[in-house]
C-alpha cells in the first residue's frame, strides 16, 4: 500500500481552508497542497465518521468533486470509467448476449434495451444491472442466526445486484429499509444517515454513470473494503475500466477482461429518450454496504 508523506506547510494550508475566504480555485489549490498530509491521516482511520469529522468539506454537497481531486491525483487513469465507457459498453453487452448469462430476467433486461428507446441513465444501469448474472458472487459469510449459531451465508446474484443497487419505489420505502437493515446490525446504530440520522453526507448526481464512478473513486480514497456480496462486480470494475491492481482475484473476472478486450463485434445503435426520471443511489457502511436506490429521486449517494 502506498506511504504518504505529509507537506511540510499541511498545517497552514488547513488553516486557509477553514478559516480564509477563499474562492474555488483558491480552495482546490490549497485542498491539492496538502493531499499527502490528508491521505497519510485518512489511512490511520477507523471510520467514515472520523474522516468527516477531521476533514469536514468531504461533507458539503459537491464534497465529491473533491475525493475526484484526491483519486485523480493517486491514479492516472481515474476517470477511466467515464471517458472510456461509451467505447466499451457495447462490448459488453455482446458478451453478456452471447448466452453468457442463464437468469430469464436478465436476458429480458439486455432484449429489452436492444428493441427500444430508453434514456442513457436507464441504458447504462441496465447494462450496468446483468453484470452481475454473469460475475456470480462466490464469497460467503459466516453470521449468527437468531438462535446465536452460526450459520454460513452464500451470496447469490441478486444479493450482488442489491449490494450495487437496491431499489425502492419511494424515499418512505428507502428510509424503511435502512431503519430495518441498521436496527438488525449487532452493532452499535451510529447517527449518520441523511434525513433519518443527524450525521449524514449526501451526494446528488444527474447521472447515473457519474454516480457509480464516484461511488468507486469512494472506496479507494477511504480505504473501503468492496461489499462481499458484490466483490467481484466491484473488481471487475476496477481492473477493466480503472485498470487498477484488483485486491481480489477471479477466474471470471480474468476471462471477462480478456474477451472484452479482444472482441470484435457490429456496433449497436442505442436510442436516448431526451427526458427521463432519476432513482436514488447511496453508497454505505463503511467497510461493506450498499448503494440504495430511490426510484422517485435524484442520483444520491448516502455515506456512513
């Protein structure tokens, strides 16, 4: 893991950024000048609420144009996903047509965005969705069940699919689960879900893609471990598109990296509806969580 030295002026450059007025490109200067100090701090961490606490602009609305600075900086392909997206995309949804997934469901999803217009958030989320039939999870958990025994969890797709993106069709819904999902942790609830819980950091996007790129640009600049349910998803993301070292190792991962950029295939053509309707997307628990999905909101991510 890579050591970080910390600026000599680290201390002076936090200061301006408290307490002076800056304006942005003032702000992002200063907040670029101490990027060592910050990374070396944030990598002796235990949570995502000591690293809000100590570094508190991670927590305003464009809080996430800054972790791009710091991702940006580390990796130089950080925005790979973005950039490079609509040249593979297509790639990948030959593959996934390619009888390389059995579930009747997904193959509806992929048939479906073949044969009609749909807005480019609902094409790349579906596209996004199927992965995850064909990179089947293969981690397992071990968890006590409520007898106190324990009992071991395997994942399936759609756990996969829910670690990713889980959806509801409204924010009552949303809150719902997220009360139920915490208050059923063995742990300690901690005060930091927007709107439900007073400690809480919410990022709004108008793209989906957008979204998941920042969402995974999260976990490398927190140190967050990839949820298990949806391990390999999440490094097949970070080896193909990123081109990141994968901190975890699948056949499948492997094999599909490999097609993909050996395949050769007929362009197809996708139709973009000019208007369309957003869910809600939140990344969670540090350590392993979630993005959850609001299907009435903007793109969101929750952290905690």
């Amino acid at each position: 893991m890579k050591e970080f030295v910390p600026e000599e002026d680290a201390e002076v450059c936090i200061r301006a950024l408290k307490f002076d007025n800056l304006s942005t490109e003032d702000f992002d200067s200063y907040w670029k000048a101490c990027r060592q100090f910050r990374m070396a701090d944030i990598k002796k961490m235990e949570s995502t609420t000591a690293i809000f606490d100590k570094w508190l602009f991670y927590k305003i609305p464009s809080g996430f144009r800054l972790n791009d600075m710091d991702f940006d900086a580390l990796h130089p392909n950080g925005d790979a996903l973005l950039s490079t997206w609509e040249t593979k995309r297509d790639a990948i949804v030959n593959f996934l047509s390619n009888d390389n997934v059995k579930d009747k469901n997904i193959k509806c999803s992929l048939e479906y965005i073949k044969n009609n217009e749909v807005s480019e958030n609902s094409l790349n989320a579906t596209i996004l969705w199927p992965l995850h039939g064909y990179l089947v999870p293969t981690s397992r958990t071990v968890c006590k069940d409520k007898a106190g025994k324990n009992s071991v969890i395997k994942y399936t797709i759609k756990d996969s699919q829910e670690a990713f993106v889980l959806q509801r069709k409204s924010h009552q819904d949303l809150d719902d689960h997220l009360l139920h999902h915490l208050a059923n942790r063995k742990t300690t609830i901690q005060p930091l879900l927007l709107l439900v819980y007073v400690d809480s950091v919410k990022y709004s996007f108008t793209n989906f893609l957008r979204a998941v790129d920042s969402c995974f640009k999260i976990f490398y600049v927190f140190y967050l471990k990839f949820p298990d349910a949806a391990m390999n998803f999440w490094s097949f993301i970070e080896t193909y598109f990123c081109q990141l070292s994968s901190r975890h190792s699948n056949s499948k991962i492997h094999v599909l990296c490999n097609t993909l950029q050996g395949v050769k295939f007929r362009k197809k053509k996708f139709f973009f509806l000019k208007t369309f309707q957003l869910g809600s997307l939140t990344l969670g628990k540090r350590k392993a969580d979630r993005i959850l999905c609001d299907e009435n909101l903007t793109l969101t991510f929750l952290i905690n």
